[in-house]
C-alpha cells in the first residue's frame, strides 16, 4: 500500500494564472481527492457596489473578471434598466450582444491555449493566444479597451459600431473562420490531445445538475441548457442560437464544446451584424432608482451569470448579489479530481477553465 | 433544452409541503418567489426536486434589508425554464437554517459563502474552514449591517 502524501498546489503556483489554494491527497499516481480555498483576490465587491452609484458601479464590475468584463456590466445595466422601467433602444441590445460574442470567443481561445500547453502543444498555445488578438483588436477598434471595454451604460451603450467598423471587422472574423476550422482539424486529428483528454476525468449529466453547473463544462456532459436561448436577454430572444452539446463529459468533450462554441459565436456576430438596426444607442436614465427588486440572467463563457439587484429608491443599490458560473465548477473540482492520475490534474485545471477572479469576487 | 416549469405548479407543489398559507408574489422581476418558513426549508426544496424536477440551485442570496433590521433574509434562486425564489426570514441574532447539501451537493459553497458573511449557522452538514474569509478574521460578519436596530 503506498503512502498518501498532500501535494499543496497555490496559492500560488506556477500552474495556476489566478490564486487559489488546493490540496490534493495522492497515492502514487493515483489521485484521492482533494480540498481548495478562495478567497485570495475576495476584493468585497457585492458590500463595494452598496457604496457606489449605479453609475460608479458599472467600473467597478466591469473589474470582477478580466475576461468575461462584458457579459458583467450588460447583466447589472439590464438589471438597473429593469428596475427603472425603461428598455434600451434595439441598436444598443445587439451591440451589447455583440460584445459578448466577441468576448465569447477571445475567452474560448485563452482557454484553448491553456489547454493546449498543458498537453505538451506549445505551438497551439502560440497561435490560439495570436488569433485571440484578433478579437482583442476588433474589441479595441469598437470601445478602446481591449479588455475592460466601458462599453455599457445605463440605458444603453457609449459607443456605435459605426460603418467603417465593418469591413475591419469582416476581415478580422474572415481570418478567425479559417483558423477556427484549422484548430478543429487539428484538435480532431492530433493523437497526442486525444491521448491527454479522452476519458479523462469525465462528468455525468446527472452529477453536472447535482452542482447545479450550467455553461460549456455542462454542455460538454449533454446537459442542453444555455440562457441565451433558455432565458434570453435582447436581443438573444431575436437571434436563431445553435447550442452545442456533446455526451460524453470528459476533457475531449469540454474541447470539442469550446471549439464549437467559437465557431458558433463568429456566425452569430455576423448575424448581429447583418440584422443590426439603425437608431440611437441610449436613452435617457434616471439617477435614482425606483424601489424594487430584480433578478437578470445571461450567459458568461463559462455559463450562467445571475445579478440580483435590490433598489430602495436611491441612487445606491441596496443589495446587489453576483453569482459566477466558475464558484460551481470550483465545487465539483474534487469529485473530479479524485477520478484521475497526477499528470491530468493540469488537464482537469484547464478543461474546467477557472475564473477565480469571478468566483471570489 | 429544460422543460419550463409553470408558476402554478410551483404554487402547488411548496403549498402541499408547508403549514401555513403562502402565496405567489411578484415583487421580483423576473422571478416566480414564495415566502416560506425556515423550517419547511428542506422539506419544500425535497419535493420540489421530487415531484417538478426542480434542481438547478442558481445562487443563495442573503441580506439584511434596512427595512428589516432584526432579520435576515435568505433567498434560494432555482432555475428551470424562467427563475423560482424560495425565501425564509430569519432572525439577526441567531440566524440559523438547515443544510441543503444532503439534496443539493451544490448548494455547499452558497451555502459556506452566506454563513461567512451573515454569520448564519448552518446545521446538518460537516464544519469546513473558511472558503473566502481569512483564518485570522475576527471583525464578525462582513456583510452584517453596523448600525443598531431601531
């Protein structure tokens, strides 16, 4: 019988791009299970956000994730919209929608690079985190923050996607198309990534809806939800959405959702471009909040957002709840891990793609 | 894609698992919410798993409402198709309720995570360390409002 040891990973660690602390009890090779912490970048922002207006607010959650920044502020502005009886005008909706599809994408392929230099393909990682700036500069060329886009405002957005924009944009997303289709031949093809990630640390439908994970991870396990068709925001409740599913719910399956998932994102921006209507991109919003209570759901990257938002009629929020999609996957972490072999604990890290940043807040 | 659960169903289902008369209300935006007793807590969410297949556990959300100062108020928001609220009130001075995680194991960061900062008491499930509070915090309940009651 060998020895069980503790091998403490973080906070931080060279494996880890955001602190957390883990604790992971191995045998041999074998992996046993396993205990984390967070709390190391907890910054307070649901007490911050009690002292701040619902302006001053839309910053300071645009802060609580350095990738999914967007899909944050357009949850809490629709929340405030909500509150204030008020509905942005349809030209601001798809250039909200925009964004996020956009912000989809660049943080499906971090993701991928992630996980490709975890399985030993240094030259995947390369060209996905290359091609991210493809979506990184169209973001910039719109908001001027490649980003934390300051793009959102209550009743609207600041910014229009104006008709020079387009041709950048068609030519950008031309590029993404063929190295989308290039990234899924080699992910299909490569022996060496189905080696790393077929059957490892597979997760079932029915253990997905005990945590209650929703977003690509539970798309990856056949679980077929996703808010923007299920519970659509504007202008999502307007767009045809393709939600990509695979059954089998291991690490191969979590790749081939994501992959999917950038290719379907790139079509959906070029239906919002196409459908875009033309009009203002904001309306005027009152400082003060009437009383009243919300709840807002969307869809992040990695699944689903929900903002609670309570007003007492100020021009402070009373009680503004987050909930990220990562705090979830955070919980299921060492069911999983307890399944695997300590060289795929990388790939157990990558393939559920933490925002620790989101899950502390 | 999930089945849409109906708000009347839901009525249903919580009224036939509690004591005392409850009702729809509507003061959430885009949420179907009953007030129920803390008691019934887990109970009403066994059955709703049961009998409606209502398991999506979305967030726990706590607060301690101005208007309420000596309560605090716990809100459980469940999806399926559009969102359902379960809320309880409970008392500021000794705020307890029943673990969810021998139903909904994902209820178990929501629930450390209100604990830690409502300094709610959580009964039926193991002591765990902090999730997100220091070892060495010692200034109580960080999400506790300051001021005295009235």
């Amino acid at each position: 019988m060998k020895e069980k040891i503790t091998i403490p990973i973080g906070p931080q660690h060279p494996l880890l791009k955001e602190p957390i602390s883990l604790r992971i009890d191995a045998s041999g090779e074998e992996v046993l299970g396993g205990t984390l912490r967070l709390g190391y970048v907890h910054r307070g922002i649901e007490k911050l956000a009690e002292s701040r207006t619902y302006t001053q607010n839309i910053p300071l959650i645009e802060r609580i994730c350095g990738i999914c920044s967007h899909v944050h502020t357009t949850t809490f502005c629709y929340a405030v919209e909500a509150l204030l009886g008020i509905e942005i005008p349809p030209r601001a909706q798809y250039i909200r929608a925009l964004l996020c599809e956009l912000e989809r994408i660049h943080s499906h392929l971090l993701w991928l690079g992630v996980l490709a230099k975890h399985v030993g393909l240094e030259t995947v990682f390369m060209h996905s985190w290359h091609d991210r700036e493809l979506v990184l500069d169209i973001m910039e060329e719109l908001s001027g923050g490649r980003v934390s886009h300051g793009i959102n405002q209550i009743g609207g957005v600041r910014f229009d996607v104006d008709a020079e924009h387009h041709p950048m944009m068609a030519d950008k997303m031309q590029k993404l198309h063929e190295r989308i289709t290039q990234f899924m031949q080699i992910f299909e093809r490569e022996p060496s990534i189905k080696a790393r990630t077929h059957g490892v640390a597979p997760l079932s439908a029915d253990l997905i809806r005990q945590y209650g994970l929703a977003g690509p991870v539970a798309r990856a396990s056949g679980v077929d939800v996703d808010m923007r068709r299920d519970d659509p925001l504007p202008p999502y409740d307007r767009l045809d959405i393709s939600v990509i599913t695979h059954p089998d719910g291991d690490a191969w399956s979590r790749t081939y959702v994501r992959i999917y998932e950038i290719y379907e994102s790139l079509l959906l921006c070029e239906k919002i471009l196409q459908a875009i209507p033309e009009g203002n991109i904001s309306v005027r919003a009152r400082r003060k909040v009437p009383a009243g209570e919300v709840v807002v759901r969307s869809e992040a990257p990695r699944g689903e957002v929900v903002y609670y938002l309570r007003s007492n009629g100020t021009e402070y929020p009373a009680r503004l709840k987050i909930r990220t999609p990562t705090l979830p996957a955070l919980a299921i972490m060492p069911m999983q891990l307890a399944q695997i072999h300590v060289a795929d604990i990388p790939v157990v890290l990558a393939g559920v793609d933490l925002c620790i940043a989101c899950a502390d807040r | 894609m999930a089945n849409k659960l109906m708000p009347e169903d839901f009525l249903r289902c919580v009224s036939a698992h509690t004591q005392q008369p409850c009702e729809l209300t509507g003061h959430i935006i885009n949420e179907t919410a009953i007030t129920i007793a803390a008691d019934d807590l887990h109970d009403i969410v066994a059955a709703l798993m049961e009998e409606l297949n209502l398991t999506h556990l979305s967030a726990i959300t706590a607060q301690q409402r101005e208007d309420h100062p000596d309560e605090i108020q716990v809100m459980y928001h469940f999806w399926q198709g559009g969102g359902y609220t379960l809320i309880v009130w409970l008392p500021a001075a000794e705020p307890v309720l029943t673990s969810l995680m021998d139903i909904i194991i994902g209820a178990d960061f929501y629930e450390r995570e209100v604990a830690e900062m409502y300094g709610i008491t959580i009964t039926n499930r193991e002591e765990t360390p902090p999730l997100l509070l220091p070892d060495d915090w010692d200034e109580g309940p960080p999400m506790r409002r300051k001021e005295k009651s009235v």
